[in-house]
C-alpha cells in the first residue's frame, strides 16, 4: 500500500468514527431522555424480533458474555420490561420474553430516535439513496474481509 492509499484509509477511518460519535452523542441523549441505557435499548429491540430467545443466544446477538447479559435482563426484569420463562420442552431453558411495558419502552425509544434524527432528512432523497448504497457496499466489502480473515485461521 503506497502513501496516498494509507492516507485516504485513515481519513475513511476518520470519517466513519466522527459520525459514529456524533450518532452515539444523539442517540445517547435519547436513552438518557427515557432513562435506558444503549444496550438496554438493543436488548428491548433484540426481544421484540425474536420472541422467546434464550440468554445465551441474547448473549451471543448482542456480544456480550452471559454474566453481563444475565445482569442487564437482572435489571430489566425487576423494572417490569423483560420476563424470563422456564421453556415447556426444556425445564433447564429459560426464554426471554418483552412484557407490555417493554413493548411500550421500544415504540417510545423508536419515536425518540427517529425524532432525533429527522434532522439527517435535510438531505436531498438523491443523497440519502446514495448514503445508504456506500453504507450497504461498506458492509458487504467489511464482512467479505472478516471471511477471508477466518479462512486463514
């Protein structure tokens, strides 16, 4: 890779960590505005797309280890959100499941975020079609890297 190569890379770098910060600050007043935290607000959404998720496959969706996912529902439990229910085939599973109040949290977080970010709807229709294709094209071009990544594992 020559000079000019490596330069464009960080400033791609650079670019991608500014607005992931200035999303991050937004949506963090957001959170705050609700009294939730980031991954709370992640867990709800995890929650409502899949129904009946077990701990350690929440763990595995959101990254995190079981203690620390085990913990985060431990709060959202005992605040009313989340129930946790001894699976009817398997007396060891135990599944997730959003009550009403959850339910209710994620559409407020949902109309919270998207009233924080309408601001971005300043842009041109013409713009925000071209955002989302290099965004699209970021991500297929990243996890084709991780598959190669872990085919010289």
């Amino acid at each position: 890779m020559d000079d000019q190569q490596q330069q464009r890379t960080l400033e791609i770098i650079r670019s991608a960590r500014e607005v992931k910060q200035a999303f991050h600050q937004v949506m963090s007043k957001a959170y705050q505005h609700l009294n939730i935290t980031p991954i709370q607000s992640f867990v709800l959404r995890k929650l409502s797309e899949k129904p009946g998720i077990t701990l350690s496959e929440l763990a595995e969706c959101i990254q995190l280890g079981k203690s620390t996912t085990s913990g985060i529902i431990d709060r959202m439990v005992r605040d009313q959100l989340v129930s946790r229910e001894q699976s009817s085939t398997d007396r060891r599973s135990v599944t997730l499941k959003l009550l009403d109040k959850g339910e209710l949290l994620l559409q407020r977080v949902r109309e919270n975020q998207v009233e924080r970010m309408s601001p971005l709807l300043q842009m041109s229709d013409d713009e925000i079609d071209s955002l989302l294709r290099i965004h699209q094209k970021i991500v297929r071009i990243l996890h084709q890297e991780l598959e190669e990544d872990s085919t010289y594992e």
